[in-house]
C-alpha cells in the first residue's frame, strides 16, 4: 500500500530531520555565546528587494526565512493533513476522534496556563506559544525510545501533532495577522478558486498549482493575513488521489519531505534560535511569559492530552487503539510537550519587544529539553516495566 510506504518514509525523515533540528539549535547558540557572528547577523538582516508593480518584496534573510521558506513547510503541514483526513486516521470519525480530542485538550490546556500567568499583561499575546507541537523533535525523541514501543503510539503521535498544527495555523490566522488590505486577500481567494477549479477539472500535472501558489503566497503576503498560510490553502486545492500514488498531492509529499526536513526547518531554526545567554536573556524564566510557556509546555500538554483522551473513552466517542493504555497517552502527551518549531513561529508573531522574543526562544527550548527527557524516560520505564 502506498500510504503504508508513506508514512514509513514521513517517520523516517521526521526522525533524522528531528536530529539536524536539534543540531542546528545548538550550533546557533553555541556560535552566539561562545563566537563573534556578526558576519551571520549582519547576513540575516540584509535586504534583498524582489518588489514589482503593487507587490512589496523588499524582505530580509530573515524575514524571507519565515515568511518564505517556512511556507513550504506550512504546505507539506497541508498536504500531510489531506493525507489523514482523505486515507488517515481523520478519514473515519471514530479514529478521528482520539486524536481531535487529545489535540484539542493538548492546546486548551497550556494556553489556559499561561493566559491565566499572564493576564492584563502585554505577554498575554503570547497565549498560542504553548499551544505547537513539533512533530520533527517529537517523532525523533520516540524514535530513541526503541523498536519495541507500539506502532499506534507512532500513529497517534502524528496524528496529535497535525491536528495541532491545524490549530496553531487557525490561531495564526484569527489572532496573530495584523491590518487586513482587502484587495490583496480577495486576489488570494480568487487565485485559490481558479486551483480549486483546475482540481474539480482533474488536472494532475504539479506546475499550474505551484505557479498560482507563488501568485496566491505574495498577494497573502500584501494581505495582512500571514503569508505561510497560503502553504495550507494551496494543498487543499492539489488534487488527492486515493490509493493512487500517481497522485499529485502523494508526488509533491513525496519531493518535500527531505527538502523540508534537511533544509527548511535546519535553516529556520538556525536563523531563530541565536540567543545571547549573556545578555540577561537567562534570567527570562523569572517572568511570568516564561513561566506560562515553560509550565504550558511541559506541564499542560501531557495533562491536557491525557485529560481529553480519558474523556473521550470514557463518554465512548473514542476507544484507545491496540497496543496504547493511558500510561503510554501520558508519555506521547510528555512528548507533544516540545514545541519549537511552530512556538518559536508563533513567537516571531505575538511579540516585537526584542527581550520578549529572547525570553520566550529560551523558555521553548527549556520546555522542549524538560518534555523530551521526561517524555523519553517515561515511556522507556514502561517498556521496560512490561519487557
């Protein structure tokens, strides 16, 4: 089956993806405090200007990391949500519902946390930082817990995390755009009807949709509405064949998972996790934002995971699959406690206060650490506990 094959190239590539990730991280920091990178810093706040006619393209590296690059990432997040939905765990509602819930409790939970730390406070627009799960890091932690943790812990890990994303991307689009510019947004619209149009047409040839999502990402950009979001609009109008691996959706998944994994979310993480520990940033978890993201992480998500997925057993809308019991719900709830990638996305949004972008990256990766090492040793008592 070409869904099986699939996802055993998505584990694959999300494990040693996760590792370059983590790599990236460290080599950041590191080249930060212990180096002069001036020469990167100066690079990454460089202009480069693509503008013409009414489209503003005067971005930095930096800015074109983020708003660009990242919006390959948001449509591999698209088409990896397509996949579930069409041919996944989402594609029946009683497999749906596990997940859903378990996804809905691990981001309630952790934004009621830190919402409630830092209420009546400007850090309050931090709210959906820890919300994200990184799938990346996640999978990659599991993957040193051994070959004997049960294949639906994979499955339900994966299905969590896409079904965060699809919260964190609604959350970017609700609450983290800025001064809608109608013209531009109507534009995007029009160019996503014109894709849909062409899928009701059944045209499987890649080139046209990829050439309107281009057009579709700059008028989003002008629009106000973040420009990443057209990555998810885009692979929902890409047409979806099941069980046709000839599919232009299954092709393009195919092309971006090692891009996205080796290339995009490394150069992301490289570009946003350069922190100066020696510029008081390390006092950060002293402040409330800190605290909320670092206990809404760390604390909340296996809480809110956990909570959600006994209630949904329970009331019998859900039954947990062959092989999980809560103790392994708790563990993957542990694990969807790292957030990096899309916390530090959303932090880039939610703030302009340099301090408070500094704060927030470092208590991510904090909560990040604490969540992997608590996630992986629990979960390896357990199999060592029933071995």
């Amino acid at each position: 089956m070409f869904i099986s094959t699939l996802l055993k190239d998505f584990f694959a590539s999300e494990k040693a993806g996760g590792v370059l990730l983590m790599i990236a991280a460290v080599l950041s920091i590191t080249l930060v405090n212990v180096f002069d990178v001036s020469a990167i810093e100066h690079f990454l706040h460089t202009y480069f200007d693509l503008s013409f006619w009414i489209v503003d393209l005067n971005m930095s590296v930096e800015h074109w990391i983020n708003d660009g690059l990242m919006t390959i990432f948001f449509l591999l997040i698209g088409l990896e949500l397509e996949r579930e939905i069409y041919s996944g765990e989402l594609s029946a509602l009683k497999k749906a519902s596990l997940p859903i819930a378990a996804a809905i409790g691990g981001m309630a939970v952790p934004a009621a946390i830190h919402f409630f730390l830092n209420m009546n406070h400007e850090t309050s627009a931090g709210t959906g930082i820890p919300m994200a799960t990184d799938i990346a890091f996640a999978l990659a932690v599991l993957s040193f817990c051994g070959k004997n943790i049960p294949t639906s812990i994979k499955v339900f890990l994966t299905a969590l995390a896409v079904i965060d994303d699809l919260g964190a991307i609604i959350v970017i689009a609700l609450f983290y755009s800025h001064g809608v510019a109608w013209g531009f947004l109507v534009a995007a619209l029009v160019i996503w009807g014109l894709l849909f149009i062409l899928n009701r047409m059944k045209i499987h040839r890649i080139w046209p949709y990829i050439i309107g999502g281009i057009f579709m990402w700059m008028c989003m950009l002008q629009s106000g509405i973040h420009a990443t979001i057209s990555g998810v609009m885009l692979a929902f109008v890409i047409p979806y064949g099941k069980g046709d691996e000839t599919s232009a959706s299954y092709r393009l998944q195919h092309i971006l998972h090692t891009p996205v994994a080796y290339i995009v979310l490394p150069i992301f993480a490289f570009a946003n996790t350069a922190i100066d520990l020696q510029s008081g940033s390390s006092t950060a978890i002293e402040w409330n934002n800190s605290l909320g993201i670092i206990l809404g992480l760390a604390v909340g998500k296996p809480i809110g995971v956990l909570l959600l997925t006994y209630l949904a057993v329970k009331l019998g809308w859900s039954a947990l699959p062959e092989g999980m019991n809560y103790k392994h719900v708790l563990g993957t709830g542990m694990l969807a406690g790292i957030g990096f990638t899309m916390s530090i996305f959303i932090t880039l949004l939610a703030f302009q206060n340099p301090d408070y972008v500094q704060q927030s990256k470092l208590s991510i990766i904090v909560a990040s650490v604490i969540s992997a090492i608590t996630g992986l040793m629990f979960l390896r008592s357990i199999k060592k506990a029933n071995s």
